[in-house]
C-alpha cells in the first residue's frame, strides 16, 4: 500500500539525490516525490509516497535516518493530515465540447487557467481520489498532456513539528503478531 | 591566524586527528595535497594501486580500532578505490578517503580525470562530500573523522577540487562540537524495552548468544561475558565476530551460518532465545529465513535501527552501542543454570567435535585445513590473520582458533577477493610489534600481488600463506556440488609464486609436504624479511560443512563418509591443470 513520508531535510546540494539514491538502492518503489522549502531557512520538506508495506515503511523511516542530511521524518499515512495534489490537464476540445468542459471543470471544482482556439489547460488542486477521477473523466475528451506536482501532505492541528526531533519512531514488528512494541523509541 | 593553503590544512587536520601513517597514491589533481605533505610528519605509504590504499586503510582500522586514511587522485584514482570502500562499507569500518578533484570551475565538463566520485561513491560510503572552498576543507575532515567512526562505522569520502587545495584561507579547528543536526549516532534505548528483554532472558531454557562484529567495534567484550557467564549461555560467533570473545572460553561454541558448525546451527534451531548481539542475520549466517530458528524468542541489540526486523522479525529490539546497552541490562541479568541445554549442546557436537579433517589419514599430502591448524599451533594462536575470500578464508574461521580482538581480519560481507595482501600492510603498520600472516588463496593473491611491491619499499615483516590449489577453490565447490563438476573458469595457473617473491626481492619458499611444514615456517617466521610460502595443497578439497545457499540451516552437506581425496592419495606432483 502507499505509504507518505514527510522528510525534513539540509537543504544542500545533493541531497535530493541521496534520498532518491536510498529508496533506488534499497528496492523501493517511490510513487511520488516533492520537494520545496519550509519556513525554516536551511530547512527543505520531502513528502515521499512509497509503495510498501508496514515494516517496509518502518525500513524506509529508519534508512532515511541514517542519512547525515535528514533531520526528520514523519509518517502521515495514518494520521489525521491534509493531503493534496496540483494536477494541470490539457484538453482538445472542439467549439461544441467546450462547454461540457467546462461543465465538469465546475462539478470538480478545477478551474481553467488557459483557453485557445483547440484545446484549454485546467488546473484542480485536491486529493489524490479526487484528481485522479478527474483525469479520468477527462480522458472522454481528448487529453493532450497531464502534468501531476506529486503530493504534499500536512499534519492537522496546531502543535509545531520541530524539523530535529528529541525522539526517533522506531521500528515495529514486521507483522502484528508480535506484541506491540510502539512505545519503543530512541532518544538522542 | 595564519593562513594556510587547502593542501597544507588537509595535513594539519590528519595530524590534529592523530593520523600517523596514510595510504596512497598521488596524481594530477591531489598533487598540491602531495606537494604540502613533504612538510608534515604523517607517513605515507605508496601503494601498487589504488584498491590496495583503501583496503591498507581498512586493515589498519579493524587492527587498531583507529580512523584509516586513504588518498588519491580524482577519475581513475578514485574510481579505483571503489571496490576499497565497498568492503568497508559492508564491515562497517572506518576510513576516510581523501580524493582530489578537478578544479571547481571545470566540474561537469568531462574535464581530464574527471569523475563524478561523490556520485559514484554515494551508495556505498556512510557519507560523502565535495568541498569547492578552502575555507570549508578543516569543518569537513573533521566531520568526516567523527562521522566514520562514530555510530555505526562506516567509511566517508572527501573529493576535494584542486583549487580549494590551491587556494589559501584561515585555518579554523572549532573546537566544540559539530554542528550535524541530522545525524544520531547515540541512539538510546527506552527503559521499558529493557525490561521486556529482561523478562525473555530469565525465562529462557535454552537461550544462545549469537556475536557478531559489533562486539569488537564496540568494545563489549567483557560485557558479553560477564552476560554469558552469569546467565549460562552459550555463544556463536559471525565470522566477523571471531575473536570477538575467546574461541577458547567455555561457553564459546564457535562460528554458526554457511559452513559453521553443524551443532551451532543445530543449536540454533533448537534453541528458545537468540539474543543477536551486534550483527545482522546475514544471509550466509541464516538460511532458510522460513525455517530459521522458529522456536526462538529474538532480541536483537544493534547501534542501527534499521537492522532490526530487517531480515528476521524480532520480538524485542534494542537500539544503540552494545556496551552501554549491555551496561544497561546486566543489572538486571539473573544467574542461571542451563545445564540440561549445555549438556544438550555438547551431546550434539558428539564426535563432530574433532571436525572431519583432522580425522584424515597423513599421507604425506597437504590438505589446507591442516596447514591453517599447523600455523595456528606455531604461532601460539598469537598472530594477526589477514584472509582473502573463499575456502581458505572458511579453513581459516575453522581451524585458527582466535582468543584476541582484531586478530582475524577479513572482508566478511562484501567477500573481496584480493583483500588480504594490502589489508595486512595496513594491519602492519597498526601493530607494528605483531606477528602478522596472510592467508590467501592464489586467486585472491593474484588480484592485488603488485602491493608485494609495497612490502619491499616499506621494509616490512609479513608472512604470507598461499593457500595454492590451482583452483578458484570455492567456485570450482560450488560447481562441483551443484553444477555436476562443469568447472567452467575455474582452473587457475599462477606464477611460480616462488619466483614472483624473488622478483620483488622477497624470499619465496614452497611445501608441498606436511612434514616439511613445521621447519619452513618457522624458518620463515623467523626471517626478518617477508616470506612468501607456495603452499601447495589438495586441488579439489571442499569445505565442510556447509549449508546450500537458501537451505534450512540444519540442513548441512556433511563431508562424506569415503573421501575420494583420501582414498587416491593423489601425488601433487602428478597434478594437472583442469584435470
């Protein structure tokens, strides 16, 4: 299943890299990957969704730890958290499709950022169901070219999330049938 | 504050590290660094190649426990050290390699020499860097000095471009601690996960200790003892984890996995608790994960969390330094008396307790596994043993029975061949007072003999087993237990290795006999030169016992009954190559 990770990271040159180079080496499969910037200076945030199990979750987390530029990581998938996705679609369309178009942009709440004599670009902003269902019904029209940013995700609720945490979440058992061995965690 | 070039800065960080000796090798873009080295006092060994440096580098660090430094140049130089850094990275030990890169401002544009080595080195080092600026090169080394053998060790790589070498600055040591936010090389185990541990060890009937390199990196010999001792249980060691604790203490079983003993995996299988102290079920160690030890409880201690639950599930992890994790649980560790399980075990080890070779009748003949028994014998047990990678390493594990920390040294997780020649100019020079030996097979030997070379300009003391059976010995095994004996580049003509120590003004000797064996190794040991002995041994010997790769543990190939070595006594004289 898909797993989003929130790395905070040095913003340094090669970092990307390193990070990308770990989920590569170690099997891996990155669905999607942002980067961007935070509020702290020097401070960049990856949101990483990776296809994996639970212990291969706990595997990814504790790996990323191990690189010296990864200041912290959080896994959002199953905490309460906004999760969002910027996707731009281009569509041909005809004078008579225009409309339908711009029907269904309306129903989804996208909206159109560009219009031309034989096609219109559309932009939605959602969750990862609702672009996607998007896209799809947008493939009854001609779609010239989609463009998806990755998601980005945020924890709800007011607590600051210091980009270097006092505590590591650690790893869990690789199938439940072990007790439960969450509270087990490391200081620094 | 005075300033200093990039170049000189790079020696005075080595010196404010305590470097003593560096291994290398120099070239277009590190030649500014070689140019200030002239003014320092740090020894610099001139390796055959660049592999070599690094393994010189590591084999220093597991004899010393200290930092090893490597140098080269950029492109060839570096990409050389590949390999070098691999096997550190495997065996977590630390080194520093030092590189020197084209000038910054050429970066990208496939100048001359150029090689992206922070690139190329990235999976395989701890951390690396690429410093463009002088002033930035004294906060790196020493990052990278901390780095490496802080945590869990590992080897990091600095490429540092020619003109930060070239160009001047202020040379600025801080002296307080580094500033790495991200890094978390002390990681703490909570109280909570003690005391579960706690529970399993005294509740445990047939507990067993399985020791892995950790126990030397961190220093936790005397705590695994005490744990030992005190709770009565028995320990299997890695490969890595030999010497480790003493293979002559009592409760020492020996080495478990691929061709461990049988009744150490048996044991394994049969027991209710592993405690897995500093290692990570490696798959030459496990088996079959489906079928290993599934009676068993498991604790695993390791400084890197993301070894637990890696490769097998365990009931309790717990994370950080195996001393201070030790230190933290003995309090709790009650006295125990597992008799019945001890007795058990030794009832297994049966007469397997005098492993099937010594059981082979003398012909006269050499059979590997006695040359190793006969050296370890000579030399007390005392000597630092440098492998390579494949049977003889195996015969080494086996038949060398090691009581002291960093006294084998071997490339266990990467297998390396050629590994052993440079590794053991490095431990040299780590314990300059110590008897050294390699033990190579004379395929490995082959891969890096120019560094015999290296032996003759630096004036010293090595002895050096070749383990000769004109084979890739464990391939041409491998083939024979499950390729129907097609030995597909497997047979191997080497040089008159007797000749080839000459060459490089060495003294070479060659036994073919068991009973010349005693007299020319001790006429060897005591040559204040390095000796170079042929050992020419049974050609198709196999190591036993051993577990298929993927196999259930306990399901081993045992030697059999009726060898056919035994029974033609084959004259080594009459050998032939592909035979």
């Amino acid at each position: 299943m898909a797993h989003t990770l929130i790395a905070y990271v040095e913003d340094k040159p090669g970092v990307l890299n390193r990070v990308a180079s770990l989920f590569r080496r170690r099997a891996f499969n990155i669905v999607s990957l942002t980067v961007g910037r935070t509020e702290q200076a020097g401070v960049s945030r990856m949101t990483i969704v990776v296809d994996t199990d639970e212990p291969g979750a706990r595997r990814a987390e504790a790996n990323l730890y191990k690189l010296v530029n990864v200041l912290r990581v959080d896994d959002v998938t199953n905490k309460p958290a906004v999760v969002r996705e910027l996707v731009l679609v281009k569509v041909g369309v005809t004078a008579e499709q225009r409309t339908a178009v711009l029907q269904l942009v309306n129903v989804f709440r996208a909206r159109v950022v560009d219009i031309s004599a034989e096609a219109m670009i559309t932009e939605i902003t959602g969750s990862q169901d609702k672009v996607e269902s998007f896209i799809e019904t947008m493939r009854a029209f001609h779609v010239i070219s989609v463009a998806r940013t990755g998601l980005i995700a945020m924890v709800r609720g007011g607590a600051k999330i210091s980009a270097n945490p006092p505590l590591v979440a650690a790893q869990l058992p690789e199938n439940g049938a072990a007790e439960d061995t969450s509270e087990l965690s490391m200081s620094v | 504050m005075t300033k200093l070039t990039g170049a000189q800065m790079i020696w005075e960080c080595l010196t404010l590290e305590g470097v003593e000796v560096v291994f290398g090798y120099p070239g277009g873009a590190i030649l500014p660094t070689y140019d200030a080295m002239l003014g320092y006092k740090i020894h610099h060994v001139l390796v055959r190649h660049e592999q070599g440096a690094t393994h010189m580098a590591d084999g220093y660090a597991r004899a010393s426990g200290k930092v090893g430094v490597a140098i080269a140049t950029s492109g060839p130089g570096a990409t050389n050290m590949v390999t070098g850094i691999a096997t550190a990275m495997m065996d977590s030990v630390p080194i520093v390699c030092i590189t020197g890169q084209v000038g910054s401002k050429a970066i990208g544009s496939d100048a001359f020499q150029e090689t992206d080595v922070t690139g190329v080195t990235l999976p395989i080092t701890k951390h690396n860097y690429l410093v463009t600026r002088t002033e930035d090169i004294p906060r790196v080394i020493k990052e990278a000095f901390f780095i490496a053998r802080s945590g869990r060790q590992g080897p990091v790589l600095v490429d540092i471009t020619k003109d930060a070498q070239q160009g001047s600055a202020e040379f600025v040591w801080e002296p307080g601690p580094l500033r790495l936010p991200g890094y978390r090389p002390d990681l703490r185990t909570l109280p909570s996960e003690l005391e579960r541990a706690l529970q399993l060890i005294n509740n445990a009937e047939r507990p067993l200790i399985l020791a892995g390199h950790g126990i030397i990196s961190a220093g936790a010999r005397a705590q695994v003892l005490e744990f030992a001792e005190r709770a009565q249980v028995p320990i299997a060691t890695t490969l890595l984890g030999i010497g480790g604790i003493p293979a002559s203490h009592g409760l020492n079983l020996g080495m478990m996995g691929m061709h461990g003993e049988a009744y150490v995996n048996s044991a394994i299988q049969q027991a209710d608790l592993l405690l897995a102290f500093g290692m990570r079920f490696d798959d030459r160690v496990t088996g079959n994960l489906k079928t290993y030890a599934v009676n068993a409880r498991k604790i695993h201690i390791d400084i890197d969390s993301s070894e637990l639950n890696k490769n097998v599930r365990v009931d309790v992890g717990l994370v950080g330094d195996l001393r201070n994790v030790l230190q933290e649980l003995l309090p709790g560790v009650q006295s125990a008396d597992h008799s019945a399980w001890l007795d058990h075990i030794d009832s297994m080890k049966g007469d397997v307790a005098v492993r099937d070779i010594q059981s082979l009748p003398d012909t006269g003949h050499l059979y590997a596994a006695h040359v190793i028994n006969d050296i370890w014998r000579i030399t007390k047990g005392n000597a630092i043993v440098v492998t390579d990678v494949g049977q003889h390493q195996m015969w080494e594990a086996q038949y060398y029975k090691h009581d002291h920390e960093r006294t084998l040294i071997t490339s266990g997780g990467l297998g390396t061949m050629g590994f052993a020649l440079p590794a053991a100019i490095g431990a040299k020079f780590a314990c300059p007072d110590r008897e050294v030996w390699v033990v190579a097979g004379d395929g490995g030997f082959q891969m890096t003999m120019a560094e015999l070379a290296t032996i003759k300009q630096e004036k010293i003391k090595l002895n050096i087993a070749i383990i000769n059976n004109f084979y890739l010995g464990m391939v041409r095994q491998w083939q024979e237990f499950f390729y129907e004996k097609r030995y597909a580049a497997t047979p191997l003509l080497g040089p008159d290795f007797v000749k080839l120590a000459e060459a490089f003004g060495l003294r070479g000797m060659r036994i073919q006999q068991r009973a010349e064996l005693q007299g020319l190794v001790e006429e060897a040991r005591a040559d204040s030169g390095t000796v170079v002995i042929d050992f020419q041994v049974e050609q198709e010997d196999s190591v036993f016992p051993m577990v298929p790769a993927g196999a259930d543990l306990d399901k081993m190939i045992r030697r059999p009954a009726r060898d056919v070595l035994i029974e033609t006594g084959a004259d080594p004289d009459e050998w032939e190559l592909g035979a």
